[in-house]
C-alpha cells in the first residue's frame, strides 16, 4: 500500500538546529529531495510503500509518467545514493514511460531497519524480499517490469532477476558494481610489500572494511565537519565530464545527498558482506548470469571506474553459449565524455540509450513511434524502420554511434579483430 510520505514543509525549531551533532532529519531529507525534483521539472510524485510491519520496513518511491503505457520501468540507485540521484532523467522519461524510481530498503529515504545480516546471502535477502513485497504493494503484480540498477544497486538487480525472473522483462546494467571475480594478485597489486607503509594503511583499511566502518558512518561520526565533507565532495565529483552541474544544481545536490549521507545507518552495512576492497564481488556476476532467463543490457559511462571490458567478455562470451533474446540483449552500451554517473553526466544521451531498450517492448504503434522519434532526433519511424542501425547508434543530434551498431532491429554487435564485440558508442 502506498502512503504519502511526511510532509515535505516539516520544519525543525531553529534551537535544536543550532545544537544538533548532524544537521539531518526526514522531514528535512524529503524536503531537499523535493527541491532537487525542482532542478528539472517532471511530474514524479513522492510516496512510502509498505513492505513489512516495522515503523521503518517502507520503501520510498517516486513515480510519474503516463499509468497507461507498459511495461513500467523501475530505476535503482547505487550504493549511497537514493533516488534523487536520477533527477536529471525524469522530465524525458516520463513523457514516454511510466516510470518509478525506489530507495532499497535501509538507503536513501527509505526507512532504516536494523541492518542484522551476517552474510552474503541475509544480505542480499534483506534488499531482494523487499523489493519484491514492494512490487506487488505498488500494484505491478500482474506485470514484468523493465529493472535498471545502477553501481551496487545494479549487481543487486541482477540477483533480483536471477531469483524472480517471471518479475522482470529486460534488465539493464548501468555501470553495476559485481561483474567480474577478483584477480589472484589483487591485493598485491594494490599493496606491494605487505610491510610497507602501503601495504600497513591497506591493513587498516581492510579492518576497516571488515568492521563495518562506511563513508557514511565517518560523515555522520564527523558532525558538522560530514556536511563540509560532502558538499566538497558534490562540488568536485560532478564535474569531470559533460556540462557538469550548475551552481544551482550543487546547491541543491549537495543538501540531498548529505541527508541521505548522514541519516541512521542501515542497508549501507550490507556492503562488506556483498563486495570486498576493491569492488570485488564475492559472488561475481560473470559466474552467475548464464543462469539469467531475460534479456540483459550493460550501460556504461566510456570513463567508468567500473571498467566496460568485463561486461564486454562476458557478453561475448554468453553469445557463444546462447543467442541474444531480443536485439538489444548481451549488449554493452558506452557513451562518451561520461564516468560512473553516466546518468548525470549525460543525461540526454542516457535517456536515449535506455529508451532504445525500452521501445520494443511498449504496447501500442504510438507508443513506440514516440520513442523512436525522441532517439532518432526528429527521425521518423518509417525512416528508423528502414534504417535500424540509425535508432541503436544515433542518440542525438549531430551524436553518431561507431561501428556497426544495431537496434531493436538489428544485431548489437561489431567487429573487433574478426571477433564479434557486442558493444556500441554514443558520443556526445
């Protein structure tokens, strides 16, 4: 059942902002979630959904679109972020999808419960059950959704697909945490000699690790210094690639991501107990998603951390062991001038690569003319229709996609040293 959240104008007394430790509370989360929804009007309203008999066991979710238009396309955030992370996104998405966007349990602004799993598996059973009670409580029981993960959120879609695959339509990867296994030599690598001063602050930090010690435990053990750290941080992060953040979008990012940051701890424990330093999954992704019965589609930033390569490899190597699903399955997308936020970074570009995913799956000519036409930039269907490679390769005007990339129409692959590379580009 879906609940409005607490009022957004909920204010805390001036004394007890004064002399709070952390200067961080849901109504005030809420309300800096609503002013970075302001950033880029759309139309997604906010509500809690209920996922269990706990005053803190809800998900908070926004969602916007027309409710007439399937399959409905739910986004994911990563490890320490929430939703308002995709608020660059929603104004184009939802005037073609019906779109959601929900915190996983413990993060973002949805509620906090005691974080009491001590594995791999209670950890990834405290985020996939409530997302699946989420499902059928915000009225999607009768149909598959399109499931887009990002960073950590993006290795715990897949899981989410591999348990519940008559839940999930087509999953897209976008720059997932969890896809290759460890190298032997990692650690290493990293360290050197295990005596050096390297290899004894690499010590430190595994205990660290071990621990349960979390960027957002050190913001909130910080005080008022946290909140100087995270807005250095927005103020630098965000500007690396594409047009970067305005003025007025730090300002207003900054006061969203510190409260979601510095809120209680919770689902963020989950982390030492799913990757190890490094990002290193435990169960790595490329050991499990020849299990995977949907289709699958891998975005990534060109800039990612999260190297494309290993998704690049492990597509190739699926492709030899089954043929794609659909056109756009065991694909692997990069779109230039962008990092780990590709979303971000470039927002028209990524809206674009998901909505050439979406298209084929929407019910009616309309609906999937419209979406050809917002990808191809003006481009009718009848144009796209004769063209495939132009719908999967062409993300705006004047953007070109390299190789010979194809769309829902087409294969998805190009050649790369007389091997098949199931990957395309989209440059800005």
């Amino acid at each position: 059942m879906a609940e409005e959240g607490p009022s957004t104008s909920a204010s805390v007394p001036w004394w007890s902002r004064l002399t709070r430790w952390r200067q961080v509370s849901r109504p005030e989360g809420l309300a800096a979630e609503q002013r970075v929804l302001g950033l880029f009007p759309g139309n997604m309203q906010a509500s809690d959904v209920r996922v269990g008999p706990g005053p803190q066991a809800f998900l908070h979710t926004l969602s916007g679109g027309p409710a007439s238009v399937d399959p409905p396309v739910v986004m994911m955030p990563g490890y320490g972020a929430g939703v308002g992370f995709f608020y660059r996104n929603f104004p184009a998405l939802t005037q073609r999808l019906r779109l959601f966007a929900v915190d996983w349990l413990g993060t973002g602004l949805s509620g906090r419960p005691p974080y009491k799993a001590t594995s791999r598996e209670q950890a990834e059973d405290f985020f996939l059950t409530s997302l699946a009670t989420w499902r059928q409580a915000a009225g999607l029981d009768g149909t598959k959704m399109i499931l887009v993960g990002h960073s950590l959120g993006g290795y715990l879609a897949a899981n989410y697909a591999l348990r519940y695959p008559g839940h999930v339509a087509h999953l897209v990867l976008v720059c997932p945490a969890g896809v290759p296994k460890a190298p032997e030599d990692w650690e290493r690598s990293i360290t050197g000699d295990k005596w050096s001063w390297r290899g004894q602050l690499f010590k430190t930090f595994m205990w660290g690790w071990e621990k349960g010690i979390t960027p957002g435990s050190i913001i909130r053990g910080l005080g008022p210094w946290g909140q100087k750290l995270v807005y250095g941080y927005v103020s630098k992060r965000f500007s690396h690639h594409g047009e970067g953040l305005s003025e007025r979008e730090i300002e207003g990012f900054k006061d969203y991501f510190y409260q979601i940051a510095a809120a209680p701890g919770s689902g963020e424990y989950a982390l030492r107990h799913l990757l190890a330093p490094g990002a290193w999954a435990y169960s790595p992704l490329e050991e499990r998603l020849h299990e995977l019965k949907v289709p699958v589609t891998f975005i990534y930033g060109k800039h990612d951390w999260m190297r494309p390569e290993h998704a690049v490899k492990l597509c190739q190597r699926l492709r030899q062991e089954r043929a794609p699903r659909c056109p756009s399955d065991l694909a692997v997308e990069l779109i230039e001038d962008a990092g780990h936020f590709v979303f971000m970074d470039q927002p028209e570009l990524f809206d674009k690569a998901l909505m050439s995913v979406v298209r084929p799956y929407l019910r009616t000519p309309q609906q999937r003319e419209g979406a050809a036409a917002y990808c191809a930039e003006g481009a009718t269907a009848a144009d796209l229709d004769q063209q495939p490679a132009t719908l999967w390769g062409f993300a705006a005007s004047g953007v070109q996609g390299q190789g010979e990339g194809r769309g829902p129409e087409g294969e998805g692959t190009e050649e790369a040293g007389g091997q098949e590379k199931p990957r395309v580009e989209r440059k800005a």
